[in-house]
C-alpha cells in the first residue's frame, strides 16, 4: 500500500472534524481567551486553518521559512475562515494524493533564515507537524467552545452535546 493510501482517509477524517470544531466558533468569541497566556479564539482557529497549509507546503516545498515574510493567516469572519479552511484541505488533499511514496520520504525543513528548526521526512511533516499539530489545536478549541457555552461537537464519539454522557 502506498503512503498516501493508507493517509488519505485519516486525512479526510481529522480534517471534516476539524471544520466541525472550527465552525462552531462564533464571530463575537474571536477575541475571547480562557486565560492571558492564552491564544485569541479567532486567531486559535486561524492557526488550524494555515496549519492545513503547511501539509501542502510540506509536499509540494523543500522547507518554510519562517524569517522569510511569512504573514500569519487571522480570519475576520467565519466565513473567511470556512472559506480558507476549504480551501486550505482541498489543494492539501490534493498534493498528498499526487505525492509517491519517494517523495513522501524525502527531507523537508522548517527554516529560521538559515537555522534549520527541524528536517524531517515529508511523510513525518504531515504526520507530526500537521495532522498532530491541527488535532492538537483542535483540542484546545473544543475546550474554548465549553467555556464560552458554545455546544462541542461530536469528535471521535458523540459529546456531552450531542448525544453522550
């Protein structure tokens, strides 16, 4: 079985997921936090949404560097959001399903100018840095939706929202 067979479809779930979680989130609460430490809801769900970019960069790209004008993506509206977050998972999808197995594993790197932050195999970018990294994120903002009384969508298992205990 190629690489990407057997990523697409936990692809395709984390990802339909995610949009669940994010989609909830309500334009009012984009600049609430739990905490001062904390990340602004709205830009929380804007770095899940840019983070699906980074699996596209990670196959089609030999490195991202940060030192290189990177601006970070901060949605306005939900619909904004939605709409990057679409679009984000279809070019992401895309690059996965046209990347062999030999180009899964060869080296990417996460660059700070010349600094290499880390290199790894792209297959490992998509598995740690992206998918882990969203799923990641996607935790905290469940736990943001509960504190601000916002209902949390079923994840992997209905929640006390729907449906569960």
């Amino acid at each position: 079985m190629a690489i990407k067979d057997s990523l697409l479809p936990e692809f395709d779930t984390e990802m339909a997921t995610t949009r669940r979680v994010i989609e909830r989130l309500r334009e009012d609460r984009y600049g609430w936090a739990p905490h001062e430490k904390s990340t602004k809801a709205g830009r929380l769900a804007s770095h899940i949404t840019e983070m699906v970019a980074w699996g596209t960069f990670g196959i089609t790209r030999d490195s991202l560097d940060l030192a290189g004008g990177h601006e970070p993506f901060n949605a306005a509206s939900r619909s904004e959001l939605l709409a990057a977050f679409d679009s984000n998972v279809g070019e992401c999808r895309k690059a996965i399903e046209g990347a062999g197995d030999e180009t899964m594993m060869q080296p990417w790197s996460l660059m700070n100018g010349e600094n290499a932050i880390m290199t790894l195999p792209r297959i490992a970018v998509l598995r740690s840095l992206v998918l882990n990294h969203i799923i990641h994120h996607r935790g905290q903002m469940s736990v943001y939706l509960r504190l601000t009384g916002t209902a949390v969508p079923s994840i992997y298992g209905p929640s006390a929202d729907e449906g569960g205990a």
